[in-house]
C-alpha cells in the first residue's frame, strides 16, 4: 500500500475522532456488508443519488476472501496473476482504490482501459476494475472469445443509470414531434457530413450504458470522451442543426460554450416532464438539448473552494474536470480529462501547487507520484466515488482465483442487437476529427 491510499486516509481521520473529514464514516465498511444492505450505490459521492430499480446486485463471494486479512490477499492475487500469466489483463480506472490500482496491468480512463482490452487479444479474460458501463464498452471492443469480469457487479455509475434507454427513446419520439417539419428528406453523409442536415444528432458520453451506445448508432449519431468532446460536436454539427448530448449536462453545456454556443440555445432536458420542461419554440431555436444528469463526484466542487484555494496559495494552478458546473470551470485556469489532468502535473518542470477538481483517489495518488508538486483536492472532504469504492481485493482475489479453477464469475456480457450499433457509434468517435475553429457550430 503507498501512502496515497484513500482507505488509509480514511482509517488515520478516524482514529483521530475527524470522521466529519469525510462525506460518510460508512466508507470504513466493507463493500461486502455495503452489498448485502440492499440497492444503493454505497457510501461516498453517489450515496444520494437515486438507484434506477433492478441495477445489477453483488451475491455473497466466499467467506475466506471477506475475512482474509491483505496480505493474504496480496499473496493469493500476486500467486493468480502469476499461474495464469498472459491468459489475462487487469485493467484499473484512475478512480480505484491504491489497494487495487497495484495490481493493475494498465491504468487509465475508461476509453484508454477499453482500447487496452481490445489490444491484449491473447487475454482470455479481461478483468476490469471499474464501474459497470466501462466493462460493456471493453466487451464491445474485446474479441468474441474473451470474457470480460467485473469484480463487484454492484460497482455502477449514478450519472451513468441518470439516463436510461426507455426514457432516452421517449425524449426522442418527443423532440421527433417537435421537429417533424424539418426532418429531412436525405440526412447528411455520414462520413463527410455533405447533404442535408438533420433535425438533430444524439450524441451520448462515454459514461452510459451499451444500451445508449447502440441507440445513438442507430440514430446516426456518435460516442464522445471528456477530452474529444468538441471535435465529436463539430462531427454532430456537420450532419445535424442541433445536438442532443445525455447523460451529463455539465460536459455539454462547457463544451458547447466554449465552441461560441449561447446558453440560451442550451436548454435542459427533464425526462420527467413533457418535452423535457420546454416548449417547442425553445426547443426549435435550441443548439445543443442538454440532458439532466451529472457527476455526483464533480458536482462537489464548488467556486467557493477555488477562492479558498487562491486565498491560501496566491500561485495556485487550479485544473478541474470538464463534468464540474460550469462557474467551477470558468473559475479555475484549466479543465481537462483526468488524462489531461494527470499529464499536465507530469509536464510541469517547476515545482508547482496545484489544485485540482476531480476524483480524490486520483488526486492522492498524483501527490504520491510526484512530491516535487504540491497536490490537493479542492474539496477538502475525502468522499471517493461510490460505486469505484465497490471494488475491493477480496472482489479481485475471487474472481482470478475462479479463473484458476477454471469458472468464469460476474462476466458482462452486451447481447449483439446493441453491440452492432453501439460499435457504430464507438468507430464513428474513433474516426472523429477536429474541424478548424472558423467551421465549429456557433462561433
């Protein structure tokens, strides 16, 4: 374990009686007992975020690995790892726990972990430690033949579940209604955007489910990540007069402003009232229909923080995640992935404070990494993501020693009437490239 850990932080702020450091002193818990309370997305960011009816549970794993202490642990993981060799790849998301990022043979975002599965085509079994939408995305770009295992079913992502496909379907049969005398006759080439434009172009983050995936590559629409974002709009603007772009708001609406978009022209999308909360004439002078979700994790972040920052570290470099509202990331100096995030303190050749708006696991072990910076999290209450926490080294230790005895556990699997489709759309944002600035819609 390094001193990063996020567990152990947790541990020294309650033995020194400071439980209110942290969003709940149910992150102590085992994921385990997390699991067997019942739905929810467990303690930490997402913990009041609503959990949509019928999300995937965790069975009870065995009594050894619960009560194995972590060098037991550590043992058996290393010893697995080892027996089975190339026949499989841990992928770890930068949000994971130390105590699983250790054993990772990659580390990275959710897109770069998939790109990696589909890269270690002699894995059998690719076990990925992260959340749920992630594994179907590395299934669906994995080989046929192997399977991909989430350690901890329960491990889901609120923003993620904030958009499901009923509603998504709703909302488009809406706005289909709303703009049936501008649909077009010829919709625009789908690899150079010429000939007509359609009425709209859905576009989903990566953070959803295949199920999104599929229905935007059916729609003609595309896949986008925190740090391609602008060049998939530029894409969706060739073929479309506006955007509809789920689930998280917040990525939305600070890259369309940064393209020239007004806000005015960014209307939110509530799927639970008719036309979203608007009316069809702001529907029709609409650019971009933002959905209503949001990254409980980024959401924490607040202008008030920065200032704090700033009054304490007048030479401060604030950088914050593209998910966070955006005063947050026109208050701060830069925003960017969590790649961009990691490089920029990476590149920096002078010692430097920096501030930074994203997931504390992340944050801690960049400190750890690099002790010629300093690094902080803006939010000063450690409160990881819920549902990352879910995984834990007891989860892990499970399912390779499955693999061992030559059963397969917890595999996600995306059934190939989404997987066609959702592809599409994932090939479509691979092949995505930026437009010069003077082309992008609203500028």
């Amino acid at each position: 374990m390094t001193l990063s850990s996020v567990d152990l932080t947790l541990r020294d702020l309650n033995a020194r009686g400071t439980a209110d450091s942290s969003c709940s002193t149910s992150l102590l818990d085992a994921p385990w007992d997390v699991d067997a309370s019942g739905p929810g997305y467990g303690p930490g960011a997402s913990m009041a975020d609503r959990i949509p009816a019928g999300s995937p549970s965790q069975g009870e794993i065995p009594r050894e690995y619960r009560e194995a202490s972590a060098e037991e642990l550590d043992r058996r993981i290393l010893a697995a790892k080892a027996e089975l060799g190339e026949r499989v790849v841990v992928l770890g998301h930068f949000y994971q726990r130390d105590e699983v990022v250790r054993y990772a043979d990659y580390v990275g975002d959710s897109f770069q972990l998939a790109t990696a599965a589909k890269a270690r085509t002699e894995a059998e079994a690719i076990v990925f430690c992260g959340v749920h939408f992630m594994a179907e995305t590395a299934d669906l770009l994995s080989g046929a033949e192997q399977a991909v295992i989430l350690p901890n079913l329960a491990a889901g992502c609120s923003m993620a579940d904030m958009a499901d496909i009923d509603q998504v379907e709703e909302a488009w049969e809406q706005l289909m209604e709303v703009y049936a005398d501008e649909v077009a006759d010829e919709v625009a080439d789908e690899d150079d955007g010429e000939g007509a434009l359609a009425p709209i172009i859905p576009v989903t983050y990566m953070n959803s489910s295949a199920a999104l995936k599929g229905f935007v590559g059916r729609h003609g629409g595309i896949v986008c990540t925190s740090s391609n974002a602008t060049a998939v709009l530029d894409w969706a603007f060739a073929r479309g007069r506006r955007v509809l772009f789920f689930p998280d708001q917040h990525l939305g609406r600070n890259t369309a402003r940064s393209m020239g978009i007004p806000l005015e022209q960014m209307p939110l999308w509530n799927p639970r009232r008719p036309l979203g909360g608007n009316d069809a004439r702001t529907l029709h002078d609409a650019k971009v229909v933002l959905w209503h979700g949001f990254c409980s994790v980024h959401k924490r972040f607040t202008t008030a923080q920065i200032d704090a920052a700033r009054a304490e570290h007048p030479e401060v470099r604030v950088i914050v995640h593209p998910e966070c509202p955006m005063p947050v990331v026109d208050a701060a100096d830069e925003s960017g992935s969590t790649d961009y995030i990691r490089r920029a303190i990476e590149d920096a050749t002078e010692p430097t404070t920096f501030a930074i708006g994203t997931e504390i696991n992340l944050v801690q072990r960049l400190a750890a990494a690099h002790p010629q910076h300093t690094v902080f999290c803006l939010d000063p209450v450690v409160c990881p993501c819920s549902t990352m926490y879910r995984i834990h080294p007891g989860y892990l230790a499970w399912v390779l020693e499955s693999l061992l005895a030559g059963e397969i556990v917890n595999r996600i699997t995306v059934g190939q009437d989404v997987a066609e489709p959702a592809r599409l759309a994932l090939e479509r944002m691979l092949a995505a490239r930026p437009r010069p600035v003077s082309a992008a819609a609203g500028s």
